[in-house]
C-alpha cells in the first residue's frame, strides 16, 4: 500500500488516497467491502484512530458508506456529488485534537447516511466567538439540524445555542450543559466518577484523591459530587488537600502532568487518584514515573472517556467508558425526530462503564 511513514502528510490522509486510488483504478468497485478497521491498521501498520479519520472522511466526500454493524462499502461513483435526499447536518466541534468528540465525530458520521443525511463539519478551535459564526453559517446553508460540542465551560449555554433553542431550530448538545430544557445527549457523569472511586476504596485506598478540571469546570463539579458521595458511601473523610485542579482549561496532559509534579512535593499523599479525563490521568502519570514511583504500585491511577490513544500508554489505564458509539445513536435519533417533527425525549443520560486495566488492577477486589 502506498503509505509512507516519512513523510510529511497525514497518515490518515495517505490512506484516503490510496483507497481512493484503488477505486478509480478498478480494484474497488461499488459494492464492495472494504476491510475492518482492525485490518486496515495492520495492512497500513497505523494506529485505529487514524483509520478511523481516513474512514470517517471518505464517508463524508461519498466515496463510501457505513452500515451499522455490517461494515463499509464502495459507494457508487456517480452518487459522489449527490448530496442525500433529507439534506445536510452541521457538527460544530471544538477543536480536531479532543478525543472524546472527535470519537463520536466518527461514529456519528458513520451513522448519517443510514438517516439520508450528509454531515457538514466544522472547529472552532475553542473559541466562543467562531462557534457562534459557525452555528450560524450552518443556519445560512439550510442545514436540517446541528449537532453541536460546545467551548463553553460554563452552566449555561452561549447565546446562539439559546435562540437555536427558542426558535425551535433543530438541534441536539453532545457536550454538558447543566440547563435541563436544553436538547442533550451524554453520560451520567456523577455516577462514572462515584464507580471510579468506588473502585479505587475497594481496590485498597485509603484516602483517594481526585484530579479536577480547572475551578469553576460544571463537569469537575459534577464529577466532584459523585467523588465525595463515594467517600461518604465509604465512610472516609473528604480531605481538600487531596483533591488538584488544572491552572486553566484545555491541555490536559500537561495540567495532569503539573499535577503530578505539585503530587510529587507534597509530604502527605493520597494513594489513589481518580483522574477528571485520560489524558490528564496520562500526564499525571508521566510526571510520577519521571521521578521512579510506579503504578500502581505507589498510587492507583484511574481515569475517565476511555479514548483511543495512537501510542499506548506504559501502564494501560482503568477508565470510566463514555459510551460514545450510542452518544451518536441517541443523537442522530434525537435530531431526526426534531426535523421530522415526531415526539422526541430531549435529554438522554447513558450509563458509564467501569473498564478495568493495570493501573488499578483487581488483585485486591474484595
């Protein structure tokens, strides 16, 4: 296969050109089926993830389609530019480098086409301002609905999402928002983190502790809530000194890896830590393998989202599942019932899922 780990252009994007190559060359044709994702990163020696963006934007250009729990085909050459009868659906994504909504990006668009749909994307590189223009350019090509991961990190909505919202515009939030009219679909966040700490007191923590987003994050509080029920299930005191935050939103691994070196001087440690996402957990474990502790030997380490990563890490980690691939179902079903004008349940909460790896094993679990 024509990929070339060298050079400068994306992997994901070499492998878009090859398979596109091997359509136009005859040795796909419509119809066909292309290999699985698991197949296709040992053909290409890539990671998942980069398959999956190679696959997720050949769905979105047409040249093939997604047929939930059957596979991808060859789509037929001369649809390429036909768009799908029901329209088009705008996704405003915060930025291409979060994980978390970036996997459901890509199972979302592999779900489109089942519903006649094309998706439409677009990143707002964490930034409120362009998050609005975009919603609002979306409304200027007449998308049917938007699907919309907000910057915000507040309790309420922006005000574009807001007159999306009252002018009863079809859309649905795939990032919290604590406003209970609000259309949204996502996890119990306060139920992952009391089954993540939960976990960390019966794997033998004495006194967990609990790497929080930045002051004033409504998810960290949110999953502060379920942090502080599990200690009290648990009849262990909440020490504040045992709970971290990062200095300021956005990059994860390197607030977690700060954690981890503030960790590192305080006398007094907790011998658990429940991390606020995975890649926090990641950098938090970086800084304390650095300087020779080891997990979860010296402290138990656990996170939340269960991303993908392209390097896996030293230590696998527990997690909390986010169950992304159904955050797409619930969501797509939400929005078609809006542009279809059917009843609809505009908030659905899905449950978390323990995910037991060896930075908290279970060789303790009573």
């Amino acid at each position: 296969m024509a990929i070339d780990h060298t050079k400068q252009i994306p992997l994901y994007k070499q492998i878009i050109e090859d398979i596109k190559r091997q359509i136009g060359a005859g040795y796909l044709n419509p119809g066909d089926q292309l290999p699985s994702n698991a197949e296709l990163t040992k053909t290409y020696d890539v990671s998942l993830i980069t398959v999956k963006n190679a696959i997720a934007d050949l769905i979105r250009d047409g040249y093939v389609y997604g047929r939930v729990g059957r596979g991808t085909f060859v789509a037929d050459p001369g649809q390429f530019a036909t768009p799908p009868t029901a329209g088009n659906l705008g996704f405003v994504l915060t930025n291409f480098s979060n994980p978390f909504f970036t996997g459901i990006l890509h199972h979302i668009e592999s779900r489109v086409v089942d519903f006649g749909y094309r998706l439409l994307v677009s990143y707002s590189s964490d930034n409120v301002k362009k998050e609005d223009d975009q919603i609002r350019h979306f409304q200027d090509l007449e998308v049917k609905g938007l699907i919309i991961a907000s910057t915000e990190h507040t309790n309420q909505v922006s005000d574009s999402i807001f007159e999306l919202h009252k002018s009863s515009f079809p859309y649905v939030m795939v990032s919290y928002v604590e406003d209970p009219l609000i259309h949204y679909v996502g996890t119990d966040h306060e139920q992952g983190a009391f089954l993540a700490t939960e976990f960390l007191i019966r794997y033998g923590c004495r006194q967990p502790g609990f790497l929080n987003a930045e002051r004033g994050n409504p998810l960290g509080k949110l999953r502060r809530k379920g942090f502080i029920k599990a200690l009290k299930s648990y009849s262990i005191d909440y020490q504040s000194p045992f709970e971290f935050h990062f200095e300021a939103p956005g990059q994860d691994f390197q607030s977690g890896y700060q954690v981890g070196k503030e960790f590192l001087k305080r006398h007094e440690r907790p011998d658990g830590i429940f991390a606020f996402n995975d890649h926090s957990a990641l950098g938090f474990e970086r800084a304390l393998t650095e300087a020779g502790l080891k997990i979860p030997e010296d402290v138990a380490l656990i996170g939340f989202d269960d991303v993908e990563f392209d390097v896996p890490p030293p230590v696998t980690l527990t997690t909390i599942r986010q169950p992304a691939d159904e955050i797409a179902l619930q969501t797509m079903l939400m929005l078609n019932h809006q542009i279809e004008n059917h009843e609809y349940v505009h908030r659905k909460i899905l449950k978390p899922k323990l995910i037991i790896r060896d930075s908290c094993g279970v060789q303790t679990i009573s």
